[in-house]
C-alpha cells in the first residue's frame, strides 16, 4: 500500500479475473480511487466466498472481465466522501449488495426490499456505470457495487452497514450474503409461523441461515435436504429436526418429505441451490391450497428458464424469488448483526476453509469439496 490520504489513489492487491474461466485468476496491484462525495474507501479485513462469485467468474450471466470478486467480507472505514453522514474513518462495516433508501415506493412498502434507488448492480459498476478500480489504466469491473478480494475497495454509503467493532470478523463476513439471505427468506419472506413445518434444499450457508430463522420462530419441523450426508450435523448444529439425503433414495424428493411431515406436505420450503428440477419437487412438498417455496438459488445460465410444473402452482401454492431473503438492508440487518454479535447462531460451523488473498486461486476448488460450507479469505 503506497498511500491512505483519502484524496489519493491507492495501489494495493487485489485479485482479478480475466475471463478465462473460473481459475483464470491472478493476484495483481490494483489502483483503487478516492471515494466521491458519498462514496467510501474501504480497507478489507476478512473476506468470504459465495456461490455467486464462482458464476461471476465463469462468466454468468455475462462475461464481464477484468473483474475483481467477491461480495461478503468486512473492514474499516479508511477515507469517506464529504457528503457522507452514516459512517466515519475507522468504523467497522459490511457491505451490502443492495441498499435501502427509506424513500422510494419499495423501501417505503413493507413487501419487498428492493431498494429502486439503490438496487444490487448487475453489471459490476458502481451506480453511475463506472468502477473505482483499475490495473495499469485498465477499468477493472466489480463484484456488484463493491469488490472485496482485495485490500481496498469503494463503496457507496448506502451499500455499508456499521458493525460492532468487537463483533468476531468472521462472522460479520458470513452475515453480508449468504447466512442472512437465508435467515431472511424464513423471516421476512415466508414469515414462518410457530409451529409450522418446512423444508430447507440445500444445507449450505443460506440453508443454514433459513434453519436457525425457523428454529427462531417457533417451527415444529425443520427438514434439511443436501445430498452430503456430512450436512446432518451442520443442520442439527442449527435446529434441523429431520435430514433427508435424496440420493439414498429412488423416491421424488417433494414424496420422502411429505413421509416426514404428513400427507398434506409442509407449510414453507426453500430452494436454496439454484438446481432447476428441485423447483418443482419443492412446490409439490407443500400444503396445496396455502404452500409458500422461497426460491433463492441461482441457476447457471444455460439453465436460465426454470420449469415448474403448471398444475403444482394452480393448486393454490405461492412461488415467489428472493434476493437477500427480502431483508432491508438497514433496517433488518442490524438485528441479525446484534444476534450475530451475541453469537445466538453457531456460526462457526459454516468456516470450514480459508484461504489467503494471495492463495485465492484455490478458494473455488475448495467451495466445491463436499465438506465445505464457507471458504473465508485472509487479506
Ligand atoms: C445473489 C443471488 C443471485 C442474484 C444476485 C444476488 N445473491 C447473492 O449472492
Ligand atoms: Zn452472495
């Protein structure tokens, strides 16, 4: 790092991908610009891994390179803008891909949290299509609105959420995506109710987070579904009550849970793994008439069009798509991150791997070992 005045660049590592597939990836000095007026300069702490960082950089949905990564993570506030009120140098903060603005029609609707001014960018720019990164002249495109493989990044204030600065590092990473769109789709978009029944597919990091907001709120079954039987005792760590593994089995999944919860299925499910098929089995395991599937998993691009089978949903059943688990990024996240910070979810079972920035080429063969929940990267 050659300079921390708020006005001037700075060049430190990062890690970019240049398109050349997932493991096309080198650690680089990168120049990182002062922040405008309501933007804020980032120095990264701890960093994690999430799935969507793997198809970013395989090129889905659209190949956009050179590209830093990465989504989750947590630093200290380094350099602020002159128009910015919510945070000072030295705070502790998260990034959030989607903002909350208070105002527009979204934010102001108890529905949804898709903030209209502050929306998840899509195409790895800031807001105004440009980045604050760049490798010898060369615009580096971003993760979302932020980037966080790499020792500073910039941030709109709006994308960041102060954390208590004792809060244990790791655990603030794994709450800015995964973990909390989960914990969020059993809390803000199903809005489980105590004492009724779900199934949760796939048990990793989102799926773990859905389990220990249904625990929170009272449901009678919890059933976690993953084809690695290692997955049991993650679940169990965080309130699953049944397990199922569908590949010990010939039977359709939606059949094997409504052996465990009865005939009629169960009130919620959760398709937590972006499998296109399993849309329709998640459907068809809940209660015709009142079911409600949350689906957050997102598919690979040449499975870009899911089918759900026609008479599943005319039954009565609700299907509804959720980014970030419809959790408004100020006003519900903080209550994760206060739970988080008086470590009321086992959260250290989901660091099951780290990497340096400097190894991060490995981190993607490592999300995909069986037994891995997180990859946490050192910076
Ligand atoms: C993603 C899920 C797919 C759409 C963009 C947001 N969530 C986090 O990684
Ligand atoms: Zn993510």
């Amino acid at each position: 790092m050659e300079s921390t005045s708020s006005q001037a660049i700075i060049t430190c590592k990062g890690a970019v991908w240049w398109g050349g597939g997932e493991k096309d990836v080198s650690v680089e000095e990168i120049e990182v610009d002062p922040p405008q007026a309501t933007e804020v300069r980032v120095k990264m702490l701890l960093a994690s891994v999430c799935h969507t960082d793997l198809l970013r950089a395989k090129g889905i949905p659209s190949p956009l390179f050179p590209r830093v990564l990465g989504h989750e993570g947590v630093g200290v506030v380094e350099s602020i803008g002159e128009k910015v009120t919510n945070v000072k140098v030295g705070d502790v903060v998260i990034p959030t891909f989607i903002g909350e603005c208070q105002e527009c029609e979204n934010c102001i609707s108890k529905e949804t949290n898709m903030c209209l001014k502050y929306p998840p960018t899509f195409n790895g720019l800031m807001l105004d299509n440009t980045s604050r990164m760049s490798i010898r002249g060369q615009r580096l495109y971003q993760l979302f609105s932020c980037a966080t493989w790499c020792e500073y990044m910039v941030v709109e204030e709006n994308y960041l959420l102060k954390v208590d600065p004792t809060i244990d590092l790791v655990h603030a990473s794994f709450i800015s995506c995964g973990f909390s769109t989960g914990f969020g789709a059993a809390w803000k978009e199903a809005k489980v109710q105590s004492g009724s029944t779900l199934a949760v597919f796939g048990l990793g990091a989102v799926g773990l987070g859905v389990v220990s907001a249904a625990k929170m709120l009272g449901a009678s079954k919890i059933i976690g579904i993953d084809k690695n039987g290692m997955k049991k005792a993650k679940g169990e760590a965080f309130g699953m009550s049944d397990f199922i593994n569908p590949i010990e089995s010939d039977k359709p999944i939606s059949v094997l849970i409504k052996e465990i919860s009865g005939e009629m299925g169960v009130d919620y499910c959760f398709e937590c793994t972006g499998v296109p098929p399993l849309l329709t089995q998640a459907v068809e395991a809940t209660k015709t008439g009142k079911g409600k599937t949350i689906f957050m998993g997102a598919a690979a691009a040449d499975e870009d069009f899911v089918q759900v089978r026609f008479r599943a949903l005319l039954l009565g059943r609700t299907l509804k798509g959720s980014i970030f688990g419809g959790l408004k990024a100020r006003s519900d996240l903080p209550i994760i991150a206060e739970k988080c910070l008086k470590k009321e979810f086992p959260l250290d079972e989901l660091n099951t791997h780290e990497v340096s920035l400097m190894e991060i080429g490995k981190a993607f063969e490592l999300l995909k070992q069986p037994d891995c929940v997180k990859v946490v990267v050192r910076i």
